[in-house]
C-alpha cells in the first residue's frame, strides 16, 4: 500500500519532491497576470482569464481548480503571453471548426489538455493576428453576439491556415462522418462544402 501511495505522489508532484508539505502543481505559471482557459471536459468553451478586482480593493489573479486547464506561456521561450496573444489564440480555440474537431478527436468526459490544433505563433504585425484578438476581446465583452463573432473567426483562422485548409478539406475526403456535438453527426462531403464555402469568401 506504501508502494502504491508513493508512486501516486510521484505521479504528481515528481521524483525529488522535497518537503511533504509542498504543493503540488505550481510553478511560474501559477504568477502570470494573463491566463487563456477551459474546461477538461462536458462543454467546449475558451475564455481569457485576467486578474479581478476584489471585494476588498485589490487587484489578484485567479486560483484555478481542478477541470480547468490554463495556457500563459509560450511553448517557444517559456516567456508569458501578452493579452493580445491571448485574445488572439483564445479565438482560435473558439472557432466553430476547432470545436468540431475537438469533439469529433476526444470524448466529452476528457478533452486533451494540449489540444492538437494548429495555431501559428502570435504576430502583431499580421492584421489577421489582430483582427481575431479584437473579435474575442468582443465576444467577451458581448456575450449575445458569440456565435456571429465565431463565425468571423473561423474566416480568418482559415486563412491563416493556408495549406492545411486544405489538408482539412482532403482528410475530409477520406472520412464518412464526424461528429459536430455529443449526438449530432455531419457527412465528411457536408464539411467539406463548407469549408469550400469558407474559404472562397477569403
């Protein structure tokens, strides 16, 4: 029984944990000012998660709990993401396309935790890069108008894509049917006309 609990702690806290008391999953990360966020399972939703004001005055940045999963760091250079970066990959992860992909590649009681979308690295010199930033910082300030703001996303996300819109398009080919929700299904040839739909309005 030791055994077991020892490799568990292991598990989660690493092999030179240091003191018993320690805390488990924290890091740089758990200091940084901007975080994108979303749930590990049921519903597929990204937010960008800022500090807040509190009852008493302060400005803090959140404590997050178990089923939340948090991005502020560049893969790249370890260095945290601005806002604008936020912003900007926060609606990637919210286009209706990536989210039929989410769906249709995991099940909803578990969504991958480094989600394998493509997403080019932020650039603010790319109108497209700020133009998808300003499209969520508006969806988040106007939560009615969601979805037509998903929609605009997904427009130039595929743009962005380039070749891999494409690559989308033939993996489409090749499939009878993917999943669009938890009940709902869709023929590969339907997504590929919309895809097609999409991208000769670029």
């Amino acid at each position: 029984m030791i055994d077991q609990q020892t490799k568990f702690s292991d598990k989660i806290r690493g092999l030179n944990p240091g003191e018993f008391y320690g805390l488990a999953r924290t890091g740089r990360y758990s200091f940084a000012r901007t975080y994108v966020a979303y749930r590990d399972n049921t519903e597929w939703c990204a937010a960008v998660v800022t500090e807040a004001e509190t009852p008493w005055g302060e400005r803090k940045r959140f404590v997050f709990q178990n089923h939340a999963v948090s991005m502020c760091e560049r893969q790249s250079d370890d260095t945290f993401v601005t806002e604008d970066e936020a912003h900007y990959v926060c609606a990637i992860l919210n286009t209706p396309i990536v989210e039929r992909f989410i769906y249709a590649t995991s099940d909803d009681r578990s969504y991958k935790i480094r989600p394998p979308v493509f997403v080019p690295i932020y650039d603010p010199e790319d109108e497209r890069h700020l133009a998808l930033a300003e499209l969520s910082r508006e969806a988040h300030r106007l939560p009615s108008e969601r979805e037509k703001l998903r929609i605009q996303c997904e427009g130039i996300y595929l743009s962005l894509c380039g070749n891999e819109a494409f690559d989308i398009m033939i993996a489409q080919d090749r499939l009878d049917e993917i999943a669009t929700g938890k009940t709902q299904l869709i023929s590969g040839d339907a997504l590929k006309a919309e895809l097609d739909e999409l991208l000769s309005d670029q």
